[in-house]
C-alpha cells in the first residue's frame, strides 16, 4: 500500500510541474544545452518587451537592454555565466516574465554604462559581446572593467567583433572604455 501511495503522489508531483522544468529535466547534460538555455532567457526578455510595448525587438536587443539594467531581482549576467547551474532560476524567470510588469528601469532608452567591475574573465568579454550585440548600429556604450585581465582582455574581444573602442580611461580602482557598436556593413 505505501508503494502505491508514493508512486501516486510521484505521478501527481509530475503532473504539476511545469512545461519548462520538464524540458530543463529532459535537456539536462545534452551537448548544447546552456546554449539552448541562453536562447530561452533572450527569447523571454523579448517576450516581455512585447508584452508591455505591444512592440516586438529582437531578442538580443532584449536581452542586451536587461543585462546592462543589471536588475538585482533577476541577475542574468550571472545565470549566462552558468546556465546549467541556473537551469532552475532560469525556469523561474521565463515563467515570471509571462506575468509581471516590465520594471519601470527597462522602459526608457538603451542604458548607457555597462558596469563589469567584479565579474571574472571570460565571463566579462561575453557580457560584453552579448550586450553590443543587442546595440542598434552606431550606438556607444561606456564599459566599466576591473585591472588586469579583464581590461587587457574585453576591448580585444570586442575590436575582434569589429567595435571600435574610442576611449580607455584610468578612473580610481577600474577602467571604463568607450565602445562603439559596429556597422553591419562589410
């Protein structure tokens, strides 16, 4: 009988649990899942751009907008560093961004500053990459690095991805570089 108990209450436990836990359960050490969940996060800022705009971006636009928001409730940055590791949260944040209000933050214009102090190498080059990708064409964007790796390292990352760095300057214990987002013309 306590067989049959557990295994109801497993079928029941199952039946409750969402599309996106499934998948994420389903998905889970395959060869290409955090890039996969990647895409789920950016597809779900867009998807919340669209829902309070009534307007449709790109969903590395999207994405771009929140990661430079660097809003505390949902710390993308660090999910995309992880995303196995996150694949929960990341569950989470799809499923609320269907319901909650785009954060007053989000609805003006494209944030200016890039605040990467504190956030180690590579993962700094590849919030930065993620974030200049979602820039429209000519747009600038002040960068904030830490000493060593990460200054020597990003502006090389990102002149590799065709931006223009305009401007490297020492400010107290950080560097902050001014980028300019590439033309999509070759």
């Amino acid at each position: 009988m306590k067989k049959f108990i557990n295994y109801r209450r497993d079928v029941l436990a199952e039946k409750e649990k969402k599309t996106l836990e499934k998948w994420i359960e389903a998905q889970k050490g395959n060869p290409g899942f955090e890039t996969a969940l990647r895409r789920l996060i950016s597809y779900a800022c867009s998807e919340w751009f669209r829902r309070e705009n009534l307007v449709s971006i790109a969903p590395e636009e999207a994405l771009a907008r929140i990661l430079a928001t660097d809003l505390s409730e949902f710390p993308l940055g660090k999910w995309l560093d992880s995303p196995a590791r996150f694949a929960p949260e990341i569950a989470d944040f799809c499923e609320k961004t269907k319901v909650l209000p785009l954060p007053t933050a989000l609805k003006g214009d494209f944030p200016k500053l890039l605040d990467l102090r504190g956030v180690i190498c590579p993962n700094n080059a590849m919030r930065s990459r993620l974030v200049m990708n979602g820039l429209p064409e000519g747009a600038e964007l002040e960068i904030y690095l830490d000493e060593g790796s990460p200054i020597e390292n990003v502006p090389g990352a990102l002149v590799a991805d065709g931006h223009i760095v305009k401007k490297r300057q020492k400010k107290d214990s950080f560097w902050a570089i001014s980028v300019v987002k590439r033309s999509s013309r070759v």
